[in-house]
C-alpha cells in the first residue's frame, strides 16, 4: 500500500514492479543461484563425481558434505555437476518449446479460417496424447541419448500448451483497435505480429517458457531416473538411479536420494513462483491480499472481499492525516 | 449433441494420428530387433510370431511402407499387438491386459479423488482470498514441484520397512491368487494406500490452485455482488454462484491435463513395483522390448481419450450453454 512519493521514485518503481513481488524475487533469486551453479559447478567440486574412494556409504560428514555412495563417490559433486545438465536441458528444452508454440499459436491466431483448425488440431493432438511415455518411447530408441538429443526431444513434444494459450490470446488481441489501425496504416503482417502482438503476449510467452522448463527439468530426471537417457554424464535423475538401483532405502542411505530430490524441488519451487509472479503481474486480483479484517464504523470487524467497500472507523490509525500536509 | 459429436470426433482423429505415431516410432529403431530376438529364441517362435513381428517393425521387404500400414491396421483390428520379448512368448494384449485393472484402479482413483478434494480446497482458499488460507499455497507449491517418483522412495523409506504395516512393493500379498475374495482384496487395499497416498499430496496442488485463481476472478463479478446484495446466505453464493461458475474451466482444464497427470503417476508404480502399465513399461524399456513398449503407450492414450470424453459428458452436464447450441 506504498504511495510512491516522487517522480523518480514513481519512475523506477515501474520499471521494476515485477521484482517487486515477493514471490518473483525469491524465484529469480533462488533461480540465479542454480544458474551460478550450473556455471561453476564442475570448477569447484571438492571431488571428481566419478573419483572412488575407500570411503564407502558414509553419512554426511565435513570431509563429504552429503555423504558418499557405495563406491565411495562423494555425492555433494555428483549434485554440483550434475547441475549443468539439469539447467542446460531445461533451457534448452525451454526455449525450443516456446519458439514452436509462438511460430504455431500466434500463426493459428493471427491468419485462422482452415491453417488456424489444422494448426490447433494439432496442438490438441499433442496436448492430449500423454507426453511423458512417449518421450520415454522415443528416447529409448537412441542407445545412450545425450543431453543435447534429450533436450530435442523433449521441446519438440512439449510445445502444444503454450501454442494453445498464445492462439487463445492472438484470437481476442487480432481485433482490437490498435490492431486494425496498424493493419490500415497498411503495416505488413508480419510486422503487426512482431511489433504490435507479440509484445503483449510477453507475459504469457513468458510464463508459458517458465513452464516448460518445470516439465522439461522433470522429464530429462525422469529419463535418467528410469535409466534411459545416458548414464555416464552426470544429472539428479543418475543419481536417484543409483541410489534406487543400489538400494540406498534398503540400506538406510537416506543421504543419498534425499539431497537430489530437494534440489529438484526447489528449483521447481522457484521457477513456479516466478510463475505466480507473473500471473499476479498480469492479473492483480491474483494477489494474496495483505490485511483483508477491518473494523468498520460502527465497531464491528469485516471481512474485506471484492466488490465490497466497507466503511472505515475513523480511528486516528486508519485515518489519513490531511492536516499536516496543509499546514504548511 | 452437436458439441459431443465434434469432440468424439476430435478424440478418433487423435487416436489415429497416435496409433500413426506408433506405427513409425518402430521404424526408427536401428538395426533389426527381430532377428536378434529368432537368433536368442532358437527354434522357440512360430512362422506365424516372426511373421506378426516383422509386419510391426516394417521389415517385410516385399512390402512399401503403405502396404505395411495397411497391413499395421488389419493386425490391430485383430486385437493383435505382437509378442512380448520380455515375458516372451506371451503376447503383448495378454501382459497388457494383466497390468491394466492396477492401473486404472490405482491412477483412475487417485486422480479422482485428488480433482474433487483439491477442487473444494480451492473453493474454500479463494472465497477465503487473504485469510490463513493463503499461507498455504507455497507449501502446497513446493509439494507439487516433487516429482512423484522422488516422494514414492522418501514415503517407502519413512512408512514402509520390516514390521511397517505399509508394505514397500507389489500391488498384493505374494502367495494370493487375485480374486475378488476376503483375502485378496484387503491385501490389495493395504499395498495401494501408501503408492495413492503419494499421488494425492503431489497432484492435489494444482487443482488447489487454479480452482482458488478461479474463485478470486470469479468472486468479483456482478452478479456475486448481486447475490450478496440480495441477503442470499454466504455459503449459497459461495457454492451455487461463484464455485459452481468457477468450476468451468477447471474442469476443462482437468481434461486436457490428464496426459501430463497419467505420465507422472506411472512413475509411482515404478517405485513401488506396483504391477501396473507404468512398471510394465519400465521393465519393457529396460529389456528394450518394443512391442512391449507400443502396446502400453496406445493403451495408456487410448485410456486418457477416453477419460477425455468423460469428462467432456461432464462438461455439458455442468455447462447448460453447450447443450443449448
């Protein structure tokens, strides 16, 4: 409920007012720290992930952060390197997915009449058919699928969501005003998409990416999980396979599944919250109301709701101090 | 009426466009697994088996590719989907048709269940926007952002173990031979709880979600002004005016998230060994036993069109406007 008091505060504010939430800061922030990671992961590993040493299924101690495998791998530089992986596969998955889902959605938007049903049949078609075995299908045919393979795979079969949404909004946007005059002014098509539509669909391209890479992260730990993709490179999903396939629960090795399994859902924790941030930035009621009990005129305590204006008690808290401001 | 016949029709075109997709994805596979297969199985496979098998691989070589999809078709009118490599020489209809019931009872249930719950979670924290109730939906995201399988091996590890009530693994009793008797059925009750219970807390989230979005956009409508404004009592336009509006997209959206849902729950069984589609298929792809491996997928797509128009049906039931057309 803070007032902007000048100008150039009013000015900065606005162009920062997505990182102004809360919850989008807290994902970007956690996001750059993954980010970071994927960068310098390899570089300061305390042990190479694949190093064996004697030290065979110990616990989480201050030579081996989070513990060790049954070959005495150190499991804090499993996590570390495998990072990369993790984040280059849902970026890389990530974008894929959006340029395919904006070259269709927004195609099928803009022009409709019979390329608009083909084009939306067949993002339905590939919304409907269940994208995760037949990613593992299709995977499982490459012997060893590598990273870059994995992340193909992946964008090429997660595009039809964020196709479907962006067409939904190139449909209501096509008509507007701005639109038409842009269209009589005798601009090309492709410039009205690119300069007068795509920039108000930047929200939902952007929140449709942010998607894909939760799917993509969790698909590419799925493979590697289920020992599909291959299993000589490092990720999350190798890890949990080991630790399934070597019994760690059996075993009591709690160390060894559980660091993995919070990493991933972390990273899925942050990028959802940029999500929320983007969808409360978009529409405002979203956002979780502050304090919504009031205590109105008559002494009595109200539930604020939308649509409801309530009439204030004119206690001296609530109520705001004109009087200063005139006195001088 | 009109609405659900474009919608059957809809489902039939993309259940042949799958089945098309599968009818490729073997000819992919390099080299020629049926003959690795013959050579493995000397003498133990029939003319008739190699002769199935070569028509689902394309490696008939007197025949074009449009032959061979012609030829695809004929053979999965006949309900004939190959032979498992992996429980060879069963075929593939009879290994599917042993796992599906587990699936569909366990995945079916579960996701049921987990829409009507997190449905009227959602309605009851978006009516309430801004109360305690709100604090509660990060918690709820960090759940969602677990992937099912992880949850299965932490719930295995804190529940299940030697003398745990829970059992880790199986769908029953080793020994019980399935039946609808009193020995079988609890047994197969007692083995689903900790698998369904691990689906419910990582799937309800999302419904709890978008149906509170739903709630807080719809809450600020006219009409719900109205009804206040009427002196109706506040649970009937929570309920009879906002929710049941609210409730719309939330359905639909149900229907068209069933595929992601359906894929992340196979994962569960494959945790838990649980004898269904989705641990069929992880020992399918571990053996690389690819008429295995189709079969399952066009079950499982076959099983989410159908849920699809059940859904649909239920649709026009809530949404008189589609009825009216």
């Amino acid at each position: 409920m803070t007032q902007p008091s000048a100008a150039p505060g009013r000015a900065k504010r606005r162009r920062f007012r997505f990182v102004a939430n809360a919850k989008a800061t807290t994902g970007l922030v956690i996001l750059g720290i993954y980010c970071l990671f994927a960068v310098i992961g390899p570089w300061v590993a305390p042990y190479d992930p694949d190093a064996r040493s004697g030290d065979v299924l110990q616990a989480p101690s201050l030579r081996h952060w989070f513990g060790t495998t049954h070959l005495g791998q150190d499991i804090f530089s499993q996590i570390l390197v495998g990072a990369r992986s993790v984040m280059v596969v849902g970026l890389v998955a990530g974008v894929l997915a959006t340029i395919l889902s904006i070259l269709i959605g927004v195609t099928a938007g803009y022009i409709g009449g019979a390329a608009d049903e083909g084009l939306s049949a067949l993002s339905n078609v590939f919304l409907v058919i269940p994208a995760l075995p037949l990613i593992i299908i299709v995977t499982s045919i490459v012997e060893q699928a590598s990273d870059t393979l994995v992340a193909l795979i992946i964008g090429c079969t997660s595009w039809a969501w964020g196709a479907r949404v962006l067409r939904a909004q190139t449909l209501s946007l096509r008509r507007r005003d701005y639109v038409e005059a842009a269209r009589a002014t005798g601009e090309r098509p492709w410039r009205i998409i690119l300069f007068e539509i795509l920039p108000n669909l930047t929200a939902i391209i952007a929140s449709g990416f942010v998607g894909t890479v939760i799917f993509a992260v969790m698909s590419e730990i799925t493979l590697a999980f289920i020992g599909i993709s291959s299993i000589s490179s490092w990720n999350w999903g190798t890890i949990l396979f080991w630790a399934q396939g070597q019994q760690a629960l059996a075993q009591g090795a709690w160390w060894w599944f559980v660091p993995a399994g919070l990493a991933i859902a972390l990273l899925g924790t942050a990028l959802a919250l940029i999500n929320f941030g983007i969808d409360e930035f978009v529409s405002p009621r979203l956002r979780s109301a502050g304090r919504t009990r009031i205590r109105t005129a008559d002494g009595r305590s109200v539930r604020m709701r939308v649509g409801f204006t309530p009439v204030l008690a004119p206690t001296p808290r609530t109520v705001p101090v004109p009087r200063e401001e005139v006195a001088p | 009426m009109r609405f659900l016949l474009q919608r059957t029709a809809f489902y039939l075109f993309t259940a042949w466009a799958a089945i098309t997709l599968n009818f490729f994805i073997p000819r992919l596979v390099p080299g020629d697994p049926v003959q690795s297969l013959i050579s493995r199985n000397q003498g133990r496979i029939s003319a008739d088996a190699i002769e199935s098998l070569r028509v689902l691989f394309g490696l008939d070589a007197n025949e074009n590719v449009w032959e061979q999809y012609l030829h695809y078709w004929g053979q999965l009118l006949h309900g004939d989907l190959g032979l498992s490599f992996t429980f060879f020489p069963a075929p593939v209809s009879t290994v599917i048709g042993d796992s599906l019931p587990w699936t569909v009872g366990l995945v079916g249930i579960t996701t049921i269940i987990s829409f009507l719950v997190g449905t009227a979670l959602g309605v009851g924290a978006g009516w309430r926007r801004g109360s305690w109730v709100d604090g509660l939906l990060p918690a709820t995201t960090f759940l969602s952002s677990i992937p099912y399988f992880w949850l299965g091996l932490v719930a295995i590890a804190v529940f299940a173990g030697p003398g745990s009530f829970f059992p880790s693994s199986g769908g029953y009793e080793a020994g019980l031979v399935p039946a609808f008797d009193g020995y079988f059925i609890p047994s197969a009750i007692q083995h689903s709880i900790l698998p369904a219970a691990t689906i419910l807390v990582s799937s309800m989230s999302g419904w709890i979600l978008s149906m509170r979005n739903m709630m807080v956009t719809v809450s600020s409508e006219d009409y719900i002004t109205v009804a206040h404004a009427k002196g109706l009592s506040e649970r009937r336009v929570a309920l009879s005016y906002a929710a049941r509006n609210a409730l719309l997209p939330n359905v639909s959206g149900f229907a068209l998230s069933l595929g992601f849902i359906v894929g992340g729950t196979l994962l569960v069984e494959i945790v838990f060994s649980y004898p269904g589609l989705g641990y069929q298929l992880f020992q399918a792809v571990g053996a690389k036993d690819y008429p295995l491996m189709q079969g399952i997928f066009l079950i499982i797509t076959i099983s989410v069109l159908v849920a699809n128009l059940l859904a649909d049906v239920a649709y026009l039931l809530l949404d008189p406007r589609t009825r009216k057309s």
